[in-house]
C-alpha cells in the first residue's frame, strides 16, 4: 500500500499523524523522486 499525499512543513519541527489500513515499513519524502535533491537515497528509511 503507498500513501502519497502532499503536506505542507511550515515549522522546524513539524508531527503527521497519518491513519493508514496496514503497517508500513517505509517512510520516506519525495520517494518517487519528483523534486531537486542532492542527496536522493536518503529520502526513504525503513520502520
């Protein structure tokens, strides 16, 4: 299952609280790669 949903980080420190049906076991920023990034296989961590 992937959830992909824009959210807005406004603040440094920022929480999501994201309902999803099953337990992930990644999470990650930009997973697909769609913005500029200089360092891109740092987007994603395993849980």
């Amino acid at each position: 299952m992937i959830y992909y949903k824009r959210h807005k980080i406004d603040e440094a420190a920022k929480t999501f609280n994201i309902i999803v049906a099953e337990e992930p076991t990644k999470a990650g920023i930009d997973p697909l790669n769609m913005l500029i990034d200089r360092h891109p296989d740092d987007n994603v961590k395993e849980i």
